[in-house]
C-alpha cells in the first residue's frame, strides 16, 4: 500500500524485498516507495526487520530476493553517495578511548563526495563550521569526541550526516539513551531540515512521540509491511493498534 | 667511550630500526583502534611457518615468509567477510598451522639452528645493506599509502558502516592494511625477531594511544615512542651486552606504563 500522492519519482523504491538471517526471515515481501519531502518513521516490535530494511535501502545488506532503487539508481550500482546521510543505530556506543575530534568527525560526511584522493582541504572548513552550527555544536569543534555527552555525540553525527547537504538523511534510533529534553531538542532540529531544507527525512523509531509530532508518513513492519501511509490513516489503523499495544504508547493527536 | 655510531653494523641497524619502527607505529594505531591488535602476533607465528618453508626450500627465506604471510593475511580477511568466521578464530587456526609447518619443517631439513634462531629473536645488528633498502622503502611505502587514503582509513577505522554508505571501499582498505600489516611483520622480524615483532607494532601505539587528543597526535606520539624505543634499546643493548630485541620491546613497554600513569592522573585530577 502506496498513498504517496507525490507525482516525481520516488527517492527510495523498495521492490518485493525479502531477507533471512539464516532460518530465520526477517524481511518478507516488503514494497514500498518514499517521496522527496517525506518525514518518514519505520516502526515496528522488536526484532521486525527494521534495521535490516535500513541496511538493504543502503546497500549494506544485500535482499535475497527483490531491489532497492536510491535517488533512481539500483542499490547495487549506486555512485550517489554524496547525497545520502545516514546516522547508524549505534552512533553513541562510540569509544570513548578513541582519540578523534568533532571536526574530524564531521568531516568524514564530506568523502562521499570527493574523488581520490579524498583530502580535506581549508576551503572545507566553511561547510563544517554551517553543520555544527546547525546542530548548535560549533563551540565543541576541536573537543574529543569522546568527552561529549550522549546527546552532544549524537548530534555530531547528524552534523556529519548532513555537512553535504544530502536530499536524504536516514536515521536508525537516533535517540537511544538520550534524555527526554535532548530528545525534543534533536526532534526539533530533524522537523527544521525537513522543513527549511527540504532534506527528507527516514527515521526508524520507538518513540512514537516524534510519530505523533513531527512525521507526515508511517511505515510500520513486523516482517512484512502492515502498514505504510499518512499519520492521520496510522492513527485510525485498527491492524497497527493491535500489533503496537504494549510496545508503543500511542498518542495520536497533534499538538 | 668508543663511538659506536662509526660502525657500519651499528649505522645498518639504527637505519633499518627507525624505518621499521616508523611503519609499526603507524599501522599499529589503526589496528589497535580496529581491535585488530592480535593480528600482528598471528601474522608473525606464520612468518616463523614460511620463513621455515625457504629454509627447507632453500630459497631467500625473507622472499618466501613474505609470500605466505601476505597470501594468509588476505585468507583471514575473506574468511571474516565471506565465511562469516570471528577474525581471532581465523588468526588462531593460521597462525597454530604456520607454526606446525614451521616445526615440522625445521626438524626434517635438519636447520632448527642458528639460523632459525637469528629469525626466532631477531637479528639487527647483523642486518645487511640491501635489507637497510628493504625497510627504507617498506616504511615509505607504508607512509605514502596511508597518507593518500588517510581520510578513508579514519573514517573505516571510526565506523566501517557508515564508511560504506560514504562510497568508501572498505574491502578494498581492508585488503591493503592487511598487506602492508604482512609485509611490516616480515621485515620487522629482521629487528626484534618473529617472537616480538608484533610487539614492535601493539605496545607503541597502544603507548600514544593514552595520550593523543586526536589521530594526527597519535600516530605522531607512536611513532616517537617507537622510534625512540629503538634507538635507545640498540645503545643500550650494545653498552650493557643484552640483546636488542627484548631490550627495545621493554622499554617500549615502559613508556606504555609511563604514559598510562600520566593518563590515570589526568584524569583522577580531572574528576577530582
């Protein structure tokens, strides 16, 4: 189920993907596509294949069966990387020992569209100082980034993420042990882009409290796609409500 | 006091130690940052395999050691992607069989000797002039491929995924840190011998690892523990009669243990 009333071609096509982990399927027939503009959150229970969808969409996995298409072109061949951001699930587990600093960091977004040999240069100065500034992190540029709080470190990597204005930012949990004010705060900033700089936007979450604010679209998995559409169509989705009790709080009224 | 630095051996060995001390220090911070640290030792128990097989063979053992060690390296990586197998089981099957082959081939050519020894403890002092060019180049090599994929390495080393969806060719980076690490092991083997060598490449880093603020500072910080390491082991090794090897390796060791203090106080003070 596609409500996309979008008329361009979608950003993200996924076609009839199906993946195992070994015995075990993960992913089970799984179709649908995400338009440029979309703020879209993946939900699903535990253990529903949302990491892995994320990883097929990046190339990271490879489906057994079914494609995935990213900004048109087949995942397999993909060369676009300059325009994809991605902020992995495990971006505050980071070591701590590591001796790396925010700029390093940061900078690291801009190989993707470099070519070899890929240098950072003084001319690339400008657009970290932008993505830390939009993070509201430029005073910590020259900090370890191991001596940043769990919050701080997660927006370092939205800012990494973002330093080469991607036309798509995915993001897989980004609020994992992060406290509830921070959480606010990195909402608002990820509804900003999606707004102000028309970056569309892929979350996969638990915390349907950004479902019920900031998101225009709900894919919810559990093996296969049960449901993908608008949120006011989630909200009133009686087969979601079943599925979610007891994992999810929902709350669906906008504020 | 006689000047030993007139001494054309002495020259060899400063010149050979530095180089090889230069490139150990600086794959070394990237594999102890990829947990990869055991590597090193697994790489250098199959050296002791190849460096037996050109015993046996009688052809350059350095030559043949070399060739093992870099076709082995590159098994290990593709077991860990491909098989799916843990990295230190692949490094522990390797590395039990290359030394299996090493005894067994050592005792039916007869040359568990003196030979095998110079390898086994190593042998810088009686390093010769093409293997100076061997280490020269070796450490150039080394310094002109990681400052060209500098970037790529860092941000593999720092998150491999997220590499990946950056367009970065891991594998690829994988492979060539692979075969500089085999080619760093089988030359520095020359200097501190295949017992300590991945010593050489773990306990610098490791050392500057505890103080550098960013990765720039700590390659430089291992480098200089490295290098002086090195140097200071060789005078001291001559002066005092002991061998270099253990001699180089201890007090790497001991600027470890220096500079881990220094770490703990900062950062007792800092809580504090």
């Amino acid at each position: 189920m596609d409500l996309s009333v979008n008329k361009r071609p979608p950003l993200v096509s996924v076609n009839n993907v199906s993946f195992s982990y070994g015995a075990t399927k993960v992913l089970d027939r799984v179709t649908f596509s995400i338009s440029a503009g979309d703020f879209l959150a993946i939900i699903g229970p535990n253990g529903s294949g949302k990491t892995t969808l994320l990883k097929i969409i990046l190339g990271i996995l490879q489906p057994e069966k079914g494609s995935v298409k990213l900004l048109g072109e087949n995942i397999k061949v993909f060369k676009q990387w300059g325009n994809i951001g991605y902020v992995p699930q495990k971006a505050t587990n980071i070591d701590s020992f590591f001796p790396v600093s925010v700029r390093e960091v940061v900078a690291m977004g801009l190989l993707s569209q470099k070519k070899f040999p890929r240098f950072i240069r003084k001319k690339d100065e400008g657009a970290i100082d932008r993505a830390l500034e939009q993070v509201n992190l430029k005073d910590f540029k020259n900090r370890r980034i191991g001596e940043l709080s769990g919050g701080q470190q997660q927006r370092v990597f939205i800012a990494r993420a973002i330093v080469n204005r991607p036309l798509i930012l995915f993001l897989d949990e980004p609020t994992t042990g992060v406290d509830a004010e921070t959480q606010e705060k990195f909402y608002s900033m990820l509804g900003r882009l999606n707004l102000a700089e028309k970056i569309t936007i892929v979350i996969i979450t638990h915390d349907l409290g950004i479902v019920n604010k900031r998101v225009n679209k709900v894919a919810c998995l559990n093996q296969r796609l049960v449901f993908h559409g608008t949120h006011d169509d989630f909200c009133n989705s009686s087969v979601v409500q079943e599925l979610l009790r007891g994992e999810y709080h929902l709350v669906c009224h906008r504020h | 006091m006689e000047n030993v630095l007139s001494y054309g051996f002495m020259q060899r060995a400063l010149l050979a130690g530095l180089f090889i001390a230069l490139a150990c220090a600086i794959l070394g911070v990237f594999l102890v940052l990829r947990r990869d640290a055991m590597i090193g030792h697994g790489l250098a128990h199959i050296t002791f395999g190849g460096v037996a097989l050109g015993l046996f063979l009688e052809i350059k053992p350095l030559l043949m050691a070399l060739t093992v060690v870099v076709l082995c390296s590159l098994i290990i990586l593709k077991l860990r992607e491909k098989a799916g197998m843990y990295e230190d089981t692949a490094i522990g099957i390797f590395s039990s069989a290359g030394m299996a082959v090493g005894i067994i081939l050592a005792t039916l050519s007869g040359k568990l000797n003196v030979d095998l020894f110079s390898y086994l403890f190593g042998s810088i002092l009686a390093i010769e002039k093409f293997e100076v060019g061997i280490a020269i180049t070796l450490a150039l090599t080394v310094i002109i491929i990681v400052a060209t994929f500098y970037q790529e390495f860092l941000y593999q080393t720092f998150d491999t995924e997220s590499a990946r969806t950056s367009g970065i060719r891991v594998g690829l980076l994988d492979g060539i840190l692979a075969v500089l690490t085999s080619v760093t092991i089988v030359i520095g083997m020359k200097v501190v011998g295949i017992l300590l060598v991945a010593a050489l490449i773990v306990i610098p880093s490791a050392a500057g690892l505890q103080l550098a603020n960013s990765f720039k500072q700590a390659m430089v910080l291992s480098s200089i523990v490295s290098m002086s390491s090195v140097i200071t082991g060789l005078f001291v090794a001559y002066y005092w009669d002991l061998p270099a090897s253990g001699t180089i390796i201890l007090l790497s060791f001991l600027v470890f243990l220096i500079f881990g203090g220094i770490r703990l106080i900062k950062k007792t003070t800092s809580i504090e």
